[in-house]
C-alpha cells in the first residue's frame, strides 16, 4: 500500500499545474508568512482550470484568524486547513465548527510532542509531524529523528486519525522514510528546484514510490 502523498507549498500557476499532473492525493498552498506564501486571488486564477475534484486542496495557516481562515475558504475550493503554528485545541475546535472542514494539525517534533498530540484529540482529522527550525514553522527541507516516526503513528491509530511524515523529504531518502509506514507523506523542499516545484524531482519522488501505475487510474 502506499502512503498517501502531500504535495506543498505551491506557489505559482506553473507548480499548480505540476502538482495537479502528479499522482499527489493532496495538494497544498501556503497562506501564512513565507517565501511560498499565495494569495486568494492568485490561487483563484490557478485553480480555474483545474479539475479539483480530483485532488484534495488544502490550505496552510499559521496562527491565524478564524475570520480569515473563514473568508479564504468560502472563497476557494478548499477541502482541509492545515493549521501549522501553535493553535491551541479550543482554537482549532472553532475553527472546526465554523468552517465546517476537516482540520488538519502540525505538530513539531520535540519531547512534548505526543503530549501535545494527545491534547488535540478528537478535535482534528490528522496530523504532520515536521521539523520546527528556529522561528520557521514549516518548508524548511530539515529532518527530524526519523526513530520516533512509530511513536507518533501509535498515537494516530490510538486517535484514529491519519499521521503524515514531513521535513526534509526528497527522492534521495523517501525509501528510508517508508520503512516506517507512514499513513502519508509531504514534501515541499525536496521536490524543488531554483525555489519552484520540478518535474524531475516530482516523477523521481513517484518512481520510488511506485506510483506510476496510479496515476493511470486517476
Ligand atoms: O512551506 C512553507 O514555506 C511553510 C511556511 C510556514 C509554515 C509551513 C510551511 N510549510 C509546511 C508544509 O506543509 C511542508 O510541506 C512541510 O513543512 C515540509 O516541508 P519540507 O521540509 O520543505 O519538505
């Protein structure tokens, strides 16, 4: 089985359309403060001619508003908010009940982190467990101890929920990254080049992933 993969931080019509031809289950756009970050109006225009039924989209925040999150996705076909800053359990469950979406919650890999997971339970719809570098929250193309990737799989299953692995992921280690079975995958950095998604990188990422008989199907 394969996991499932998450392709991020898209951020120009060309990555859109890259993203869209790839065998990516999800694919997403940055709203917080970055050098990917993406604004309405733009991911309107790149999604006009999209087939977006045949992906999901998901919409990235940090540490934002509920009026924004609500406002951008009333506007846009999103399908799950990614929130990846330190929202706390009560934020998110209004943001939940307001929006009416699936949330999905980052979760930084440090000593805490199940704690924290745990605090989250029955509120969000799934995880990703990344790597926090210095004030960056995400997109940073940094790994964390891969060891503790069974940790936070055991606590996804506990909450029945789906744990996607990230940071730092790239066709060079994916195959190190699925020994441990993970429910999904993302990847931004890794499938990058000059700072714009690549054709290359994506179909190497599938090749190891043996998703080319998928994407067919799809
Ligand atoms: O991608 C960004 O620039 C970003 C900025 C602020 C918060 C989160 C961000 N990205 C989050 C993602 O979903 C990335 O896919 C994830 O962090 C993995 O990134 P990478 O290590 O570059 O593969």
């Amino acid at each position: 089985m394969y996991p499932l993969l998450k392709l991020c931080g898209n951020h120009s019509s060309d990555d859109t359309k890259l993203v869209f031809s790839s065998t990516a289950d999800y694919v997403g756009f940055v709203f917080a403060q970055s050098k990917r970050q993406v604004s309405v109006d733009q991911l309107k225009r790149w999604l006009k001619d999209r087939k977006t039924e045949e992906k999901k989209v998901v919409a990235l925040f940090v540490n934002e508003s509920v009026e924004t999150i609500k406002e951008v996705v009333s506007t846009l076909p999103i399908d799950i908010i990614q929130c990846h800053g330190s929202e706390s359990a009560e934020q998110l469950r209004e943001v939940k009940s307001v929006t009416g979406l699936p949330i999905w919650k980052a979760i930084h890999h440090n000593e805490q982190a199940i704690n924290t997971m745990s605090s989250y339970t029955g509120i969000v719809d799934g995880y990703i467990v990344d790597c926090k570098v210095g004030n960056q929250w995400g997109g940073t193309g940094v790994s964390f101890d891969w060891n503790y990737i069974p940790n936070y799989l055991a606590e996804g299953k506990v909450q029945g929920v789906p744990v996607f692995i990230a940071g730092g992921i790239n066709p060079s280690n994916i195959k190190k990254v699925l020994r441990y079975k993970p429910d999904g995958i993302d990847v931004s950095s890794g499938i990058e080049e000059e700072g714009r998604k690549s054709r290359k990188l994506i179909a190497e990422l599938e090749e190891r992933m043996n998703r080319h008989d998928n994407s067919t199907s799809r």
